[in-house]
C-alpha cells in the first residue's frame, strides 16, 4: 500500500461500517428516533420497560407483553448470595464502573422462564438477567458502601420503581420514578456510538453476550464518552456560581481543556436529548438547593456558546451536560451517573447483539504501518 494515497479515517469520522435498523440519528436537524418513533413520543407516552421492548424488537409490546418482560426483569434483579460476597470482598474504593464492568462477566445467567420473546435466543435471555442484575447489583453496592445491607425487590412494584426502592431505601414518588423513566429512556440507544460499537466489535468475534456487555461498559466509562456527566456535575460544582462561569470557561479554552458534556461528533445543533432534560432539570432544581448548580450550567453553556461563536463555531450542550442534575435531584450520588447511563444502555447494546449476530461478519480494519521498515531493520548477530 502506498502511504502517499492512504487516507486515514481517524476516529472513523463517517465512516459508514455497516446498516442498523434499531435508532436514527439525525446529526443535522437534531432527531432521534428509536425503531422510527421519535424519542420526544417515547418519553411523552411510553415506559421504560415499552422502549425496551421496542429496541430488542422492532415494535411497542403489547400489555400483557411488556407485563411479562417488566416481571421478568424484576425477578432477574436481585444479587444472588454469591455476587453479594463478591462485592463485599471488593475494596469500597472502586468506581460503580468498575463493579459493573468487572461483575458482568461473573453474573449468574441462570433462568427459569422467560418472557415470550419474540426471537429465540438463550443469549438474549441471559442478556437481559444481565441487564437487570446490574441494576441491582448498582443498588448493592450504594449500600455496601454505606455499611447497609440491601433492601429486597418489592413484586408489586415495576422494574424502575424497584431500582429506586433498591437504590433509596424508599418507595419512590410518581414524580422520581417518572424523572428516572425519561432519563433512561434518553440513554438507551445511539446507533454507532463508541460503546455500541465495542459491542459490535465484541459481537463480530461471536464471543459470548456477558464479554460483549463488560466490553461495552469499559468503554462507556470514559470521559468522552459516558463518563462526562460525572465530569460536567463536578465542574459545576467546582465552578460553584453562575457568576464564575465565563472566567472558568475562558480559562478552560485558554487552556485547550475540553467543557465537559458540550459538543458532540454526530449533532451539528442542539443534542434532542438534551433539549429534553435542560427543562426537566430546571423543574426539579428550581426553588431547591440545587438551583445554584442548575443556573451554573446554564451559565457554562452560554459562556462555551458565546467564546465558540467569536471563533467562528457552534457548539451545544449534549446530552451529559443538565443529566447530571436531573440524577442530582433523584438522590443519584456524581460517582454512579456514568453506571446509570450503562444500566440504561445495555439494552441497546443487547439489540445491537442481535442485529451484528444475524448478519455477522468480523469487524477487523486496518492500519498504516508507520515503523521501521523489516528490511532495513538491523539484523540480530
Ligand atoms: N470543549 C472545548 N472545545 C471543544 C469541545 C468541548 N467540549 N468539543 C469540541 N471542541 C472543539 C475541539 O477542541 C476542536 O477544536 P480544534 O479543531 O480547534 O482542535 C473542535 O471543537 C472539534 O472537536 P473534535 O474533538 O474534533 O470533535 P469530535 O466530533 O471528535 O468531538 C466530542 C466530539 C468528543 C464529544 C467533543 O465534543 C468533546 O470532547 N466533548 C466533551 C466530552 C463530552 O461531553 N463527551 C460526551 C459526548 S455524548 C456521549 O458520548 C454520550
């Protein structure tokens, strides 16, 4: 290969590496959709447990269908006695990131029944033990921290008002569990982001779902990635008034440091997602303690928008920026948002499973080889 001729898509800038028919991202007009339903009808009208469901398999379910799924997932959730032990052998340092990464490989997939579901795969099933268990393993581990011993599923209750119950302690308010609905439903999905993509990569090779999802979460966990909702939470924090915000962002700038939870490779406007939970997070935070922290984020965006916009750029705010403290005021502590976000998105990671797996082909580019050349390498004696 000449080098001269090669050209190099860094970062896979788009790139176009297969078809998916699971979500639209419209970059340009600032629409995402899920399976063609658009995430501002999902959120409006449609649980968490529905969106699932559509995601995996290409329609709403029908009640008795999202019953059967909601139920399932509520009797997958809880840590067996042995994921308890493991995590209280783990040093409670350790980043939910961790845990969850670390653990999903080594979680019990074992089942007894599932769902109906409408494609016939063990793996799926096993799948989605997975994905629930890591809700509750998530719980477990807020509470191993505090020295408290976990609070046990409530079956009268939904698989989110669990988590909450789990999480909390408490039976969560309409207005908690809605907020949490939403949220989720906003990260499930996202075409070819880069964890989705690991998962693919992983799903290419025909390794097993519990390696694809622990390759997924490692790379959601990065500050580019997933991991800029903790960062933007603690920038606000760090900036500590609205006031502050335009010093901070100069400097920042000056700096060539990166605000965390601004700007996105695909979306040239604002992120639909964002559009969604700016308001959410501005309802819950006003009149509260949280006010402050809202109105700084406020102020961060407009301070990046205004210093890009004399550099001749737009930028906007994505959808980890106002997260954040929407996760803030349900109680959610900043080291635990990035986890949130992959108990939200392994769905889409499982539906991506499915589609890589019924049409596979093994995902292996290729890179310009830059070192010594073999032929004028010196020769051992
Ligand atoms: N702060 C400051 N400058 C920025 C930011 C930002 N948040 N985002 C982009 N820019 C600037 C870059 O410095 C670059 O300027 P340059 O050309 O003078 O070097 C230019 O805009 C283009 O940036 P790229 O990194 O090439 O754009 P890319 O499409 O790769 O970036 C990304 C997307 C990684 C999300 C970037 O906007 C970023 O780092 N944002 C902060 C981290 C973040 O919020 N990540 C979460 C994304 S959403 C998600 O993953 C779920």
């Amino acid at each position: 290969m000449n080098a001269q001729q090669t050209t190099i898509h860094k970062g896979l800038e788009g790139i176009i590496v297969d078809r998916t028919a699971i979500a639209k991202v419209e970059g340009a007009i600032g629409r995402l959709s899920y399976r063609g339903i658009d995430i501002k009808e999902l959120t409006a009208a449609h649980s968490f447990v529905d969106c699932v469901w559509l995601v995996l398999f290409g329609s709403l379910p029908s009640t008795e269908q999202a019953r059967a799924l909601d139920d399932f997932l509520v009797r997958s959730m809880a840590p067996t006695d042995s994921e308890q032990r493991i995590l209280a052998a783990l040093p409670r340092s350790k980043h939910p990131m961790e845990i969850l990464q670390g653990l999903t490989p080594l979680i019990d997939r074992r089942f007894a029944d599932a769902p109906a579901l409408p494609v016939e795969s063990t793996e799926l099933a096993e799948g989605l033990v997975i994905a629930a268990r890591l809700a509750g393993i998530l719980a477990a581990w807020q509470h191993l921290r505090h020295g408290e011993s976990l609070p046990v599923p409530d079956r009268t209750l939904g698989f989110q008002a669990n988590f909450l119950l789990l999480f909390s302690g408490r039976r969560p308010t309409v207005q908690a569990l809605a907020t949490l609905q939403v949220t989720q439903i906003l990260q499930m999905e996202h075409g070819f982001n880069a964890s989705t993509f690991a998962a693919r990569v992983a799903t290419s090779t025909l390794a097993p779902v519990q390696a694809v999802l622990s390759a997924a979460i490692g790379t959601l966990s990065g500050p580019l990635h997933g991991g800029a909702d903790e960062a933007a939470l603690q920038m606000a924090l760090e900036i500590g008034a609205p006031a502050n915000a335009a010093d901070y962002v100069r400097q920042c700038l000056a700096q060539k440091r990166r605000i965390m939870g601004m700007g996105h490779r695909e979306y040239k406007t604002v992120d639909p997602r964002a559009r969604i939970l700016k308001p959410m997070a501005e309802r819950l935070c006003s009149g509260s303690t949280h006010e402050t922290l809202f109105k700084t984020l406020v102020a961060v965006e407009e301070a990046v928008q205004q210093a890009m916009a004399q550099r001749g750029r737009k930028i906007h705010a994505n959808v980890e920026f106002y997260k954040g403290a929407v996760m803030n005021a349900l109680g959610i502590p900043s080291d635990f948002f990035t986890s949130m976000f992959a108990i939200g998105r392994v769905y889409g990671y499982l539906a991506h499973f499915l589609e890589q797996r019924a049409d596979n082909r093994l995902i292996r580019p290729q890179a310009q080889y830059v070192g010594p050349d073999p032929a004028s390498a010196a020769q051992p004696e």
